[in-house]
C-alpha cells in the first residue's frame, strides 16, 4: 500500500483554529494499522493551542454566530452535508487507510451517517422551540406569564475516538451547531485524517471562523487541556469508560456539562422461537464489523440450549470464513486492529479466556505478517463471571454461553457494568418487547444489530455512560433551558 495520506498528498495535517490553518510545534506519528507504516506526521496541540481555540470558539459565540438565526445554522449544515457526500470516496479511503478497517465499510456506513446525522440537524436547527407554561401568578398579587427557550449551551469541547472517528464527530458537530454552539474538536491521535479533512470541508461550506476548531494532538495533552479549559461549557467525549471517568472528575472542577458515551459488552439474545439464521448472520456481523472494534459490538451471545450447537458450530465458520488483509482488496472482509497495543491487549484476553477454561473453537491469535491483525475468535461455554464475558475487548473476539429460560437470559444480559445496546432474536412479538423492557441498556434492537439513526436518542446506561445524543436528545443535550416570568 502506498503512502497517500503524507502531505505530499495535499492532505492537511495542521491545526484548524479560528478559520485558518497552522501547525504545533511538535507532530505526532500517526501509523497505518495495515501495515505498521508512517502515514502521516500530525500537528500535536498543545495546551496553549487549544487555549486558542477555545477563544476562538467564544469570540465566535459572542459574535456573529450567535446572531446566526438557525435556517442559516440549517442551511450551512446542509452544505456541508452535500460536501461530505460529494467527497464520500476520498474521505472512506481516508477511514480505511488510518483505521484499518476494509474500505467498503465506512462507504456503507461511517460516511452515509455523517451525511444523514448533518442533513438530520440541518432540520432541527430552525425548530428549537421552547413552551409556554401556565402558573398561578405572583404572590397573589398579579397574573404572570412564564415561557421557556432553549440557548446554546456555549462553548462545546468535542473528543473522539478512533473506531469510527467521522461519524463520531459528526454526532457531536452536528446537534451542537444545530443548536448555536461552537466547538472545538480533539480528534484521535490514531486516526485523525477524516477529521481533518472535514476541516476543509467546513471553511468550504462557509462557516464563520472560530465556530469549528480542529485541534489534534494526545490525550494526555490537547484532550485534557480542553476538559480543563475554564472557557469550555460542555465536554462531549465519546471513548473508553477510564478515561470518562477521569473526564467527569475534572470537569467537576469547573462545573462543565458533560456527555460520555463509553464503552459496552453488547448481550445478543438468541430466544428459542428465534430464526436462527438470520440471528447467525447478524450475530456475525455484530462481531466482527470494523473488527469488533464497536461500542456496541454483540460480543456476549446468549443461546436457548436447542440452537446452542447449531449457532457455536456456525459462528466459527463464519470467524474462519473471514478474510483479513488490505483495506482495499476487494476480498478482505476484515482489517487489522489500530495500533500494536490493542493487538497485544485483544491477543492477551484470548489468552485469558483459554486459561479461564473457555472452549475456543475459531481463531485465537495472529497471522504471521506485518500490520496489527488478530484472527476473529469464538469461545463457547463462557462463565459469564469470566473476564472476557465481563470487561470490553474492541476486538472481534466473541463469547458464546447457552440458557435454558428466558428469566436466566435475562439476568445473565444484565449481569454487566455495562448498558449501551442488546439485541434479541425472536419472533414472538410479546417476548420482544418483554425482553427489551427487562434488559438494561440505552438501545434494545430486536431482529437486528445496530440499527442506529441519526433521529434516535444514542446514549448508555450504568458504565456505558452519562446523556445521550442524536435525535431531539442531542438538541436538548446542546441547550440549556431557560425560564422567563413577566409580572403583568
Ligand atoms: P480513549 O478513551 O482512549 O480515547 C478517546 C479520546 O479521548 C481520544 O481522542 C483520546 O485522545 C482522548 N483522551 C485520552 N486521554 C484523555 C484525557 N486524559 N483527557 C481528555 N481526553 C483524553 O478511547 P479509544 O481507545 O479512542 O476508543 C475506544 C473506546 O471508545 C471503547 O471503550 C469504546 O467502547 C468507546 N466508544 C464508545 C462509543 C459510544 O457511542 N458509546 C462509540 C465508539 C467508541
């Protein structure tokens, strides 16, 4: 694979702040996971870069964008929408090369949902209303007349994730902007190249400067320096339940709103009614998709005893059948993991779960070639108090356990710290909905995995996180309510 991402590409690779682009005193490198190569050296923000952005970001708060009525907010975010989808090719190779993950993916997903979630906004952004409310008057003194509007929340710090780091960043750009705010993004150091073009992309779509900053650079670094920054209102960060934890504690300090979305150890309930194959495929999928590397990867496969042996004997198949390699031959159906580190933590839990006495029955460690690729993996007979039942992967290694009723499916689903998403597969309308109200998790989707949209709420409960999303959610999640009372 050739290295097309470099500057030599025409790719910028700097800081995007206050409408221009500049560069940090210090790079970091930033690897393709398929080959172990240097793609690209990328700006690192530092603390006084973001320092920088954030006042950009208020000066535009403050300024003309705050007097933008939201049909141009809608009509900017639309523009952008056509952008995105006019440069859908370029920026799914730009997924592929900096995630791993096999081209057609992000063509079929990550890019199609960043166009629907902008396109989603552009529609609330001139439909934020607030109500009218009667109230008993003043004191018994004279009548009243209270309403309530809803006002940007400020200035919103936007952290995200490698997996899907466009689309991420699109869930977080697109409420905040529908509803008035300015942002400033820290993408991943793993993969920030779709987000730095979405940067060109936004100053060519005719956003004010300063309303979106782009500000790569470490964790540790940009992204800590932006959760303390006392000019940040709101931190929306979407990455692993550690560092939201330690997100949430500093954000105390300065009483920032947050949102996290976290991580998850999706249930896939096979019921005995269920058509088995059809929960065989989208179990497959909810596996193995952008290489297990999903929150809501159904990594936990609950299975009524009468198919357990037909779903264990077939998901192996289906983790054998599976072809890794390049992102961009047409005959890879799954890429390498991001980075050397989270090979050697995925390979470590397949160990684990070989010691803890689970039956391994496809995959369980690396091809012998360059790039950070793991095998898909299936265990069977897992004890869900066993670690790889219990703690998150984010690889495509699944954990295969039988039940007999469903009051033990249920109590084994929602034996987890997590709640982002469950599945169930049946066909008995009133088990569906008995199940979904039972399990505990932000999104339940009954014959089929990750059904997600831009206009539904998106969030976790218990470790999955705090706040939701998408949908009139992402709105309310992007405003602060305000209450006027007139004394007549
Ligand atoms: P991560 O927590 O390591 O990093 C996420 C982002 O946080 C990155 O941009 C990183 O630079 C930044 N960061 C790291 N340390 C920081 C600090 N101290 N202060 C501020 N920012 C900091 O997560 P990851 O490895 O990039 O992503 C994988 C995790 O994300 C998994 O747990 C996965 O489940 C979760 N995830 C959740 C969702 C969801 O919608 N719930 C979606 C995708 C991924």
């Amino acid at each position: 694979m050739t290295i097309t991402a470099g500057p030599e590409s025409g790719l910028t690779t700097g800081l995007f702040i206050d409408g221009a682009w500049s560069h940090a005193q210090d790079t970091f490198a930033d690897l393709n996971p398929a080959t172990g190569e240097l793609l690209a050296e990328v700006s690192s923000g530092s603390a006084a870069d973001i320092d920088r952005a954030v006042v950009a970001a208020r000066a535009a708060l403050e300024g003309a964008w705050g007097a933008t009525p939201g049909v141009a907010r809608g009509a900017l975010l639309h523009r952008l929408a056509d952008l995105v989808e006019r440069d859908a090719a370029e920026l799914a190779r730009l997924e592929a090369l900096d995630v791993g993950k096999p081209v057609g993916q992000p063509g079929m997903l990550d890019i199609p949902n960043a166009v629907a979630t902008f396109r989603h906004f552009a529609g609330w952004a001139d439909k934020i209303q607030g109500a009218t409310i009667p109230t008993a008057g003043y004191l018994g003194m004279a009548p009243t007349h209270s309403y309530t509007v809803r006002e940007p929340v400020g200035v919103i710090g936007a952290i995200v994730p490698w997996n899907t780091p466009l689309m991420i960043a699109a869930w977080k750009l697109g409420p905040a902007l529908a509803a008035g705010n300015t942002v400033v993004v820290k993408p991943p150091e793993d993969a920030p190249l779709s987000i730095l073009h979405l940067g060109t992309l936004i100053a060519e779509a005719g956003f004010p400067a300063g309303v979106v900053n782009i500000v790569p650079g470490l964790g540790e670094t940009a992204g800590a320096a932006l959760v303390a920054h006392p000019g940040v209102d709101k931190v929306s960060f979407t990455g692993s339940p550690e560092v939201g934890r330690l997100i949430q504690k500093a954000a105390a300090d300065t009483f920032k709103r947050v949102t996290l979305e976290l991580g998850g150890k999706t249930p896939q309930i096979v019921c005995e009614d269920a058509n088995v194959e059809q929960a065989i495929q989208g179990i497959a999928m909810g596996l193995f998709f952008n290489q297990g590397e999903v929150c809501a990867a159904g990594t936990r496969i609950l299975v009524h005893r009468s198919h357990y042996d037909t779903v264990v004997n077939a998901l192996a198949q289906a983790a054998d059948a599976q072809v890794l390699g390049d992102p961009f031959a047409e005959t890879t159906t799954m890429g390498a993991l991001i980075n050397a580190e989270q090979q050697c933590r995925v390979l470590a839990y397949i160990e684990k779960g070989k010691a803890e006495g689970a039956r391994l029955v496809a995959g369980g460690g690396s091809p012998d070639e360059p790039g950070f690729f793991v095998r898909p993996t299936i265990f069977a007979d897992v004890d869900n108090g066993s670690t790889i039942a219990q703690e998150e992967i984010f690889g495509p290694v699944g954990a295969v356990i039988p039940f007999d009723t469903v009051e033990e499916a249920i109590a084994i689903a929602n034996d987890t710290d997590y709640g982002l998403a469950a599945t169930i597969w049946t066909q008995n309308v009133s088990l569906a909905h008995t199940l979904a109200s039972k399990v505990r998790a932000g999104a339940v989707w009954v014959n089929g995995w990750a059904a997600i949209d831009p206009a539904l709420p998106w969030g976790g409960m218990k470790a999955s996180g705090i706040g939701r999303e998408l949908g009139w959610a992402g709105i309310v999640a992007n405003t602060e309510e305000k209450v006027v009372t007139i004394v007549l």
